[in-house]
C-alpha cells in the first residue's frame, strides 16, 4: 500500500486514494442508509472453513466487520446481535476471478490493441443490477476485467457486491492493480476484420512486444532521471509522461498483477516466454482451457489459473476444452479458480465448482477453494478474504441446501459483516437497498 | 474461413466418426438385468433394491429385487448403490446443427434470408456425427428436440433425436415432430438503417404470420378443390356410359367427360404449415413476456392450432392466465436473467410457479454444447419450490408426453424402449458422475472426444 501511495503513476495514486477514500467513507457514504450493524454473533452453523476443514455445529463472531473468532465454541460478549444458522451451511463469500458485470459495455476500448492506461474505475456502472444478482448467488468479491479485444486491455478493479452503496464504497479496499491481458482468436479477429495488425497470432504477439519494448525504453528514461535527481542533479529535466507507457512500465517493475486471457498451450507457453524475456511475471491464466495439457510448466511458475467448470466448443480455441481441466491442473499444483466471465454463472458459481467433485474427484473443500481463497489470490486479496480465518473480513454466506450442489440457494449473504442479502425478506430480499436509490 | 486451420478438425471428425460406429459395433447382450440399484420409475415412485430387465432393446420388468424373474441368459449387472433412471429427453437444444459456435461453416442453425421458412427441416442438416452428441449423452441425455434458432418467427421443423444409432437415420425418431412459432421481439430484424424493410415491428410479424396461415388455408382450399374434381373425374360415369366394358370406342366414351383437373403448383412453405394448421401437430409457442405471449397465444387461437408455450420466462403477471390455457409450458431457460425490476428469482422459481398452479412442464438445456448440463437446471428449479419428482418428471415422464413418445419414452415401465441410465446418486445434482448409459438397451460406451483428451494427457 504505502509503496504504491509514494509510486509516481497517476493511474496508481488515483486507485489508491480511491481505496483510501473507501475506507474512510464507507460507513458515511452519502446515498447509503445508516451505518450497517457490522457485529453479531453466527451460531449453529456447519462451517466450511475452506482452509482448515468443517466445523460442524460452528460459530463465528464478528466484530467491525472481521471475523473475530471461528470454532465449535466462540466467546463473544453478551448482548450482541445473534443469527441462529439452523444447522445449514455456511461458507465464505463467493469471489469471482473474472467478470464483465457493472461496465454497461464498456468493457473493450477496441480502437487499438495496446490499451493499458484504460481503467476501469471509469466505467463503473455500479447501480448495475448483475452486482445483486451475483450477490443473491453469494458472490462477495468481483474482479472485473476488460474484454479481450486488446492484448492489452486495461486496468480492473475490484469490488464487494455491496449493493445500493455508493460507487466508492463498494471497492475493495487495498486491493492490488490487476491489468488484463489477451491473446488468441479476440484481438486478431477484431483487427483482423478491420484489415489491421494485429490478424494472426504472430501479429498478436508482435504488437505486444513491442509495446514491451517501448515500456523498457520508458522505464530506462525515468530511471536515468531518478538517478539524476537522486544524485542531486537539480537541472534534470523529467521525460515527458505517456499513460500508456506508465502502466506497462508498472508491470515490468512488477506492481501490477498481469492476468491474461489465452486459451491454447501453445500461447501460454509464449506468453511464459515473453514474461521472461522481459522480466515481469504472470498472475494467471484466464479461461485456460488446454491448462492441462502444459499443467506442470504452469505449477513450476507459480501462474494460476481462472478457469470455466465445463464450458467448450463455443469457438475454435475452445474446441479442446474439457471438463477435467480444473482437477488435472490442481493435482499437478497449479492453484485454480472456477470463474464466471458471464452474468449467468457468476449467479451460481457454486454449483460450477460443484462440477470439479464430479469431474476429477475434488474434495469438497478443494472445490470450495476454487471460488474462494484460489480465487481471492488470484486477485490478490487472499490475505483479507476467501476463508473463515480470524482477521479476515467477515464476507460469509449462509446457504440453503449443501452449497456444492445443483439445488442449493444463498439464504444470507454478508458483507464486512453487514447482511447484504436476505432471501427470507420481500421485494429484491436486500435489507439495505430501495429501489430508486 | 482458414481451410488449413480446419483441415485438422475435418480429420478429427472423419477418425472421431470411425471410432463411433467400430465402438458400437461388437455384439451387445441381448438381455441385460440391472440389479440392486435404487430404481427411479418416475411413473411409479421408487424401488429401493431394485431390478431393471430389459430384452432386444425393449423394458420387460421393473420390480424389486427378488420379485423380477431373471432369464439365465442375462446379462447381469450389480448396480447396488447405483440409482438408475430412464434417459433424459431435452426438450430444445441445436444438436446435430453446430459443432463450433464461431465457426460458421459448422453451423446450420437457421435460415434467416426469410422470418417465414416453415419448410426447412431440421433433419436435412442433422449431422449425427457431432462430436457433441456423445459428450452429451454421457451425462444420460439419451434423447432431445433439436429446434432451428429462434432467429424466424417460423424457423422450421424440429426432429426428436435419440442420442446414439448405427446410421443417421437411427438418430431421427420422429421427423418434423413439432414447428417453432417464435414471437420474443428476436425475431424483429429490420428495424434498423438502410436495410429497413417489412417486417420490421411486431405488427408487421403477426400480420406476415397471419397471412402465411391465410395463405395456407387458401392453399389446402386449392388442393381440397383439386382433389375433389379429381376423385370425380376419376369416379366411373355410370350414368353417362352403359356399362364399363362398354364396346364404345374411347373416343366416344371421352365424348361425354370433362378434361383431367389439373393440380395446383407445389408451394413447399405452405405445404409445411398444413399439418400445423389442420391441428395435427403441436406448434411450439415461444414468447418471454407477458404482452408478446398473449398476443401469440391470440395468433394461436385465430387459426386453432394446438400449440404448447415455450420460455415465458417474464410472464409472471399473468400465470393463473398461463394455467388457464391448459397446455404444457417448456419453461426456460430458468439461468434467462431476471429483468432490472424483476426480483433476483424471478425466473427462477417459474417452474414451481407453474407447477403449483397445475401446468404440465417441461425443462430444457435450450443448448448444444452445453446441453449436458440439462439436469442441473431441473435440480436448480428444486431449490427455488419445485418438488422433486417434478423436476425429474419435466426432463423424462412429462417430456415424452409431450412429443407424444410416452408409449416408449420418459419412465422406466414394461414396454417402453430401453433408454436407461445407471448413475452414482442424485440424476439431478453436478456431483453426480454417471456410469453407464443404454440407448435402445445397447450399452453406451463411456467416451468422447473430452474423455479421449483427458486420457491421453492424464498422469499415467
């Protein structure tokens, strides 16, 4: 955090007063009611802890919106509020690695394949209805990314699905930068169509190079400047500032999570490769549907990988996707995340991990950790959610019915503690939000 | 189109297509008895410790265990802690019409130079070959609907498909079984830029169906005409001409008669709606909300088709309607997202709505490659008020009943053809892994192009 407050890039400074700006306001926000109750007490539930197993007739207390205490018995002091679970099922928040939800379309800024500087904070359409319905299918947590129009398209954000809070509020606060990448059949399409470069996959990768490579030389000028100023040069002048050139330059030193959008192994591989060569690293893979076929390289780097339970066929490079993608890559030790990517499966990404058991044999919990704490490290947060461990934010969804199956229903949804989601209540069934607001 | 990049496909298809039929090719057992498992009849509840028997294809006893004779010849199958359960029928997918959904040269989904194109079959594209089909069918989806896209307001006719056969032809069970009328304001595609042209409302689109219909009633006017002069030229003049061997020479015997009527000309779309129109088969009505419905349901009404309601998926302010109407709904796709003022399951919880107020439905995948994923749907609908048995019944039971293949199709009884799949527990939830499927009573051999990859790059 405090690295990236004294970073010099606008696009950093702004992200992080934004998340500063979060933090202090969102119990103030100017269109949300009343501060939420952010304490209570959750008893008689079976908790999936998703890091350390179940705990059968658990409890947990929650205090300023973390979790406080977890186990078979909590103490929590008398008076505060408490939630009888019933015995159902209780997991954490549901965190979606890859969305498009909230961005009213403007998820492509397909006028040139090299867009880093576009951020998505721009864009943000936060009264969009998809935040709630995935929050009613017990998603706390969004990664929205750009398309993959451009091979480089942007700059995500990250959300909580705090529904009927002010745009600011809702963003996760501290969360790192994450800039979307892409590769395959997207770019060469879209430019291709339009008789421009890129329209194969060599030219793909070239226009990436290349804008690589005028990165490095930025990087090369400011550095030289720094030096100079450092050394007392007073006469120094600055480079001039490129926005464009100021994001990748973050992501060859490394401050911004690079996530990419690939499907082939073939391009994995090459988008391995032109990491290395020039030296930043890779977060994970999206989509990934041939992960498997290369799951050990992808393990030895440490590259995760967000992928669908069993979506294939939809297009050419789609063609050798198999259901058993995830579970073959996790045994190999690849950390793996069930995505949405659509406004339909971010709605019951539940039951999409619930697809890994069957296909490949997960553990229950290794199928709940596909859309939590794979997830919530995917995006970077997984030392502030994706589990039910002491000190992390308490984003928790009560469920009725075992929450790896097709029948099963977010009953309760909480969010830094607060219910966002009611399902036993009328109307949209979220306690917070009026229509109108 | 790259033809290079495509060369590769065409021979995976080609080595894909031979593997299919040698895989069905060795001799199967004639007589197969599953036993031990937990046998959901569907028409007739639950057998715990039950057996299934089925000879030549054909079911001969479904009882308990024990209660069911076993011929000595059988093939004995121990299915404890198995259940098992008759295939799968979905309701609406494009199966045998895509293989690669952006690839257009694998797509023959719908013919949209015209919104009125009755006469396209769906059988004269069905491409039983489609490495989809087996990835579907392993999840025990043993027979479908495949529809033309929703693209026309009468895109075509669809087929009923089984999932598995020796030849195409196996694959067709009933060939234009049922025809599309789709009025969701899809179908509306001419409202826009140079290219605006009639129809380019819902107005236009009604009025051109009523006209097509109009045109069809004149037509089979036509041919009922012809007919008729026809069967009188045809019919012996007895009273003109003495007797048939008259020795009146053919001349004279012409003398007295009228020329041959001459047919009308063949017109292949009108042709196509006169089954439809003389109620002989059900039209498919599909609409999403409440005003698109009531106005189809009108069109319906005004040249008495019998029709079944397809979608209705933002209708809820009129289902006692719906009800009213007493024909079965295929109600879906139930993951279709709720409008912004519609609440977060709203369309979820249409099955149980309907249900509740005595409406027969249906659930469908409305998909292809996606298709297997069909008794996740009906499992949803469970979570959201729909008892259980009827989300298994609107997959299997209610299904046939609908296309009319009850007397073979949807539960497992004496008689009917043996479609029957034996799973590790619930049909309806993802965790569920399917072991063995039978089509006709042959056994299914449990592989895919999907499974086929997994092998070859599974650690050995």
């Amino acid at each position: 955090m405090l690295r990236r407050l004294v970073s010099r890039k606008p696009a950093s400074i702004l992200l992080c007063l934004v998340a500063v700006i979060a933090i202090g306001l969102a119990a103030l926000a100017q269109d949300s009611p009343a501060p939420f109750p952010t304490d209570v007490l959750i008893k008689n539930a079976v908790i999936m802890t998703a890091t350390h197993g179940n705990i059968p007739n658990g409890s947990i207390y929650v205090k300023d919106g973390k979790i406080a205490a977890v186990g078979a018995k909590v103490f929590a002091p008398s008076g505060v509020t408490v939630i009888d679970a019933g015995g159902k099922y209780l997991t954490p928040g549901i965190i979606d690695s890859h969305s498009h939800i909230a961005l009213d379309g403007d998820v492509n800024e397909a006028t040139s394949p090299v867009t880093p500087h576009m951020m998505m904070i721009d864009a943000f359409d936060y009264h969009d209805k998809a935040i709630y319905h995935g929050l009613a299918g017990g998603v706390t947590t969004s990664l929205l990314l750009h398309g993959s129009a451009n091979m480089i398209g942007g700059q995500a954000i990250v959300i909580k699905h705090k529904y009927g809070v002010n745009r600011d509020a809702m963003l996760f606060p501290g969360a790192p930068r994450s800039i979307k990448f892409a590769s395959g059949e997207n770019p060469k399409r879209v430019y291709g169509s339009r008789n421009q470069i890129p329209s194969t996959r060599m030219g793909n990768f070239a226009v990436q190079r290349e804008a690589l490579v005028q990165a490095q030389d930025y990087m090369r000028e400011w550095d030289a400047y720094n030096t100079k100023v450092k050394s007392g040069d007073k006469d120094a002048s600055p480079p001039k500032h490129d926005l464009k050139l100021d994001a990748l330059a973050d992501v060859l030193r490394g401050n911004v999570l690079v996530q990419i959008h690939c499907y082939r192994s073939d391009e994995l591989l090459t988008e391995m490769a032109m990491a290395k060569e020039f030296g930043y690293k890779l977060r994970a893979f999206h989509h990934a549907l041939e992960a498997y076929k290369i799951a050990d390289q992808l393990a030895a780097a440490n590259i995760g990988i967000a992928t669908f339970a069993d979506w294939w066929g939809y297009k050419e490079e789609a063609w050798d996707a198999i259901p058993w993608n995830a579970v073959l890559c996790m045994r190999k030790g690849v950390r793996v995340a069930i995505k949405s990517d659509s406004d339909d499966f971010a709605r019951r990404l539940n039951q999409e991990a619930g697809k890994t058991m069957r296909y490949g044999g997960a553990t229950e919990q290794e199928a709940v950790q596909m859309i939590t704490i794979n997830a919530a490290w995917i995006i970077g947060v997984d030392d502030k959610v994706g589990s039910i461990d002491v000190g992390k934010d308490a984003d928790l969804v009560i469920w009725d019915g075992y929450p790896l199956s097709s029948s099963a229903v977010p009953s309760k949804v909480f969010i830094d503690g607060a219910v966002y989601f009611d399902r036993s209540l009328p109307g949209f069934a979220m306690p917070y939000y009026k229509e109108g607001m | 189109m790259n033809c290079s990049s495509h060369f590769g496909l065409r021979l995976f298809l080609l080595v894909a297509a031979s593997l299919f039929v040698t895989s069905l090719a060795p001799a199967q057992q004639k007589t197969v008895a599953l036993k031990g498992g937990k046998v959901l009849t569907v028409s007739h509840g639950t057998i715990e410790n039950g057996v299934v028997l089925f000879e030549n294809g054909i079911i001969t006893a479904v009882g308990v265990a024990g209660s069911v004779q076993i011929p000595k010849n059988a093939r004995i199958i121990d299915a404890t802690g198995m259940t098992v359960y008759p295939g799968l029928i979905d309701s609406e997918t494009s199966l045998g019409l895509t293989e690669i959904s952006a690839v257009d040269m694998t797509n023959d989904l719908v013919e949209p130079s015209d919104e009125i194109m009755p006469h396209m079959h769906v059988y004269d594209a069905f491409h039983a070959e489609s490495e989809l089909i087996p990835v579907t069918r392993l999840n025990g989806i043993t027979n479908a609907i495949v529809a033309p896209a929703s693209r026309d307001t009468l895109p075509g006719q669809d087929s009923f498909i089984q999932l598995a056969g020796k030849s195409r032809d196996e694959y067709l069970l009933v060939r234009d079984i049922a025809m599309p009328l789709n009025f969701t304001g899809e179908q509306r595609r001419n409202e826009r830029g140079e290219g605006r042209k009639f129809p380019s409302t819902r107005m236009g689109l009604a009025a051109q169906i009523r006209q097509a219909f109009l045109d069809a009633q004149d037509y089979a006017q036509k041919w009922s005409d012809y007919e008729k002069k026809k069967a009188d030229y045809d019919k012996p003049t007895t009273d003109l001409v003495p007797a048939p061997d008259s020795s009146a020479k053919p001349a004279d015997k012409d003398k007295g008669k009228k020329q041959p009527p001459n047919p009308p000309k063949r017109d292949l779309k009108l042709e196509a709606l006169l089954p439809y129109l003389q109620g002989k088969k059900p039209i498919v009505l599909a609409a999403e909300e409440s005003s698109d419905l009531q106005a189809a349901v009108s069109l319906a009404h005004e040249f008495n088709l019998k029709f079944i309601l397809n979608h209705i998926s933002h209708s809820q302010s009129v289902l006692d309607y719906v009800a009213s109407l007493k024909v079965p709904v295929i109600v879906g796709p139930i993951y279709e997202a709720p409008k912004p003022e519609e609440r977060f399951d709203a369309v979820y919880s249409l099955p149980a709505q309907l249900y509740k107020r005595g409406v027969k439905i249906v659930i469908a995948s409305y998909d292809s490659h996606n298709a297997r994923n069909l008794p996740y749907a009906a499992g949803f609908a469970t979570g959201f008020g729909l008892p259980y048995d009827e989300a298994l019944k609107a997959i299997t039971l209610n299904a046939a009943e609908v296309w009319g293949v009850a007397d073979k199709l949807g539960s497992l009884d004496p008689g009917k053809t043996a479609n029957v799949v034996v799973s590790g527990g619930d049909p309806l939830d993802v965790k569920t892994a399917v072991k063995m499927v039978f089509i006709n009573g042959n056994e299914i051999p449990m592989t895919s192009r999907q499974t086929r990859l997994r092998d070859e790059y599974s650690p050995h």
